[in-house]
C-alpha cells in the first residue's frame, strides 16, 4: 500500500511463502523485488509491516533479517473469532544492508 498510513511509508500488506517452500530464500527474493521497485518512489523513505502474534515465532526472524525493527507496542487485533495483538516493523528503503 503506497503512502499508507503517511506518505512516506510503504506497508507490506502480506508476504507469504507455501509452508512447503519455505526455508528456499523465495521469501528473500520476493522481498528484494518490492525493495528494488519502491526504492525508485519518489518521497518514500521506509517500509512497514503489521505482524500478529499468531504469526511471530515465524514472521519475526523473516522480517529481522530483511532489515525490519519492532516499532512501538503491541495493540489489540481482531479478524472474524481470532483475538490477539498486532506489532508494527519498520526498516528505511535506503538501507540496503541486510
């Protein structure tokens, strides 16, 4: 989502990669290519993405070692029956040492 939710932010609405193909560096790759195309956006400076904790124990090494940090607190989430909480990460666009 481009300028979402400010305009110099990009947000990753979802990566995801089959459980079966998983570990491959496809997810990597995948996220190399959104890095190199917004990188050329003009007034974008960072890329965020919203990780539950339903999620964490597999998202968050991923989202670490593409360069993100945890940004602020973990706030309530909600979707259908499912109760849990939502973090936010961040890394800048031009930072290209991951």
């Amino acid at each position: 989502l481009r300028r979402w939710p400010d305009p110099d932010t990009v947000h990753v609405g979802l990566l995801q990669v089959h459980g079966h193909h998983q570990g491959r560096g496809l997810g990597r790759v995948i996220h190399d290519l959104v890095l190199d195309e917004v990188h050329g956006w003009p007034g974008v400076s960072r890329l965020r993405a919203a990780i539950v904790e339903t999620n964490a124990a597999v998202a968050d090494p991923f989202w670490r070692a593409m360069g993100y940090r945890p940004e602020g607190d973990p706030k309530p989430y909600t979707y259908d029956k499912l109760q849990t909480t939502v973090r936010i990460w961040t890394r800048p666009v031009g930072d290209r040492s991951r």
